[in-house]
C-alpha cells in the first residue's frame, strides 16, 4: 500500500460496513473487472467506471443494450472487456431481482456475514493473502452463481466482502482496525 490512491482507500473505505446498495453493487462490479488486474487500475478507473455505468444504479444498467456494449468497449477510461461488460448489464438486471427478493441488495449480503469463528482473530499479512476464500464467501459465491450472476467466483467475492465490511481484515495493530471494527 505505497501509492496514496491505496493508502486513502485503506484508510476511508476498505473494510468499513457498506449498506447502501449502489456502492454495493458497484464494488460487486468492480472487484469482476479486477480479476486478472491490480486493484490500483481499478481504483484509478473508478470515476470513468462510475460515469460509464451511469453511476451503478442497476436500474439503469439493467436498460444498457448492445449499442452501449459497443459505446463502453471504446471507453478508454475503463477495462474494455466485453465478457466483464456484459456481465456488469446482466448482474444488474439479477440485482433488481434480489431487490425485488430481499427488499434491497443490502439485505441479502450482510445476510452472509461469516460467524465469528471461520476467520482467526490475529491475521498477519502472509496469512491474509493465503486466505482468498472462506466457506462463506464460497456459499455466497455458489448463491449468486444460482441467481444467474458472472464474475462472482468465490475469491472475488471474498474481496468484496472483505471491501464492503462484511469482514474486518485489517491486520492486527493496524490503526484502522478499530474504527472498522467499531463502524460495524
């Protein structure tokens, strides 16, 4: 975490609780155009993302046709690849449907916190990066599959839950550990 993009990021938002569903939505987006990619190209992509994918509202992604399938793989401002824009159009449109489920997309994943037991309580860095999946982000990761999302494989989802606050991986003794932990 060298680059003050990621120090911010780590510092204001990665593992403190998400609810609202546009950002959760979005981070579901993103950590699918990550796979393959370093976080940071992401992270420095996130407002061309935004602009993109009209703010992530999934309402108005569900609506993308093929016509903004081929206007967004122009878009040099973000990773332009087909299979991940397609799957950001149909992840919407299967939002929509756990919405309509679950009465928002919040609901539905902080239904998949991990009991306290699955993660150890002192993590060290080498430890984390040889954890990048849990039974739970498994179990959700095979629930969102069922549902008809993509890019949703279990490590992906682990980074997201990890992003989102549904866990608490900061390390041990880092400063921010507390105030994630204290924000869920």
């Amino acid at each position: 975490m060298s680059t003050p993009d990621y120090v911010a990021y780590h510092d204001a938002e990665w593992g403190f609780p998400v609810r609202e569903d546009r950002r959760l939505f979005e981070k579901l987006c993103l950590e699918g155009f990550q796979a393959g990619l370093s976080w940071l190209t992401i992270l420095r992509k996130r407002a061309a993302f935004r602009a993109a994918f009209a703010g992530f509202d999934p309402a108005k992604v569900a609506r993308f046709t093929a016509r903004d399938v081929t206007r967004l793989l122009g878009d040099a401002g973000i990773v332009r690849h087909r299979g991940k824009i397609e799957s950001t159009i149909n992840n919407a449109k299967r939002a929509l449907e756990l919405i309509e489920e679950h009465g928002s997309l919040s609901s539905y994943a902080w239904s998949f916190v991990p009991p306290r037991a699955e993660r150890p309580r002192a993590m060290t860095w080498a430890a984390l990066r040889a954890m990048p999946t849990t039974a739970t982000s498994i179990r959700l990761s095979k629930d969102l599959k069922k549902r008809g999302w993509t890019f949703v494989g279990p490590t992906t989802v682990y980074a997201f839950m990890q992003a989102m606050g549904l866990v608490n991986d900061h390390l041990e003794g880092c400063v921010i550990r507390p105030l994630a932990e204290a924000a869920r």
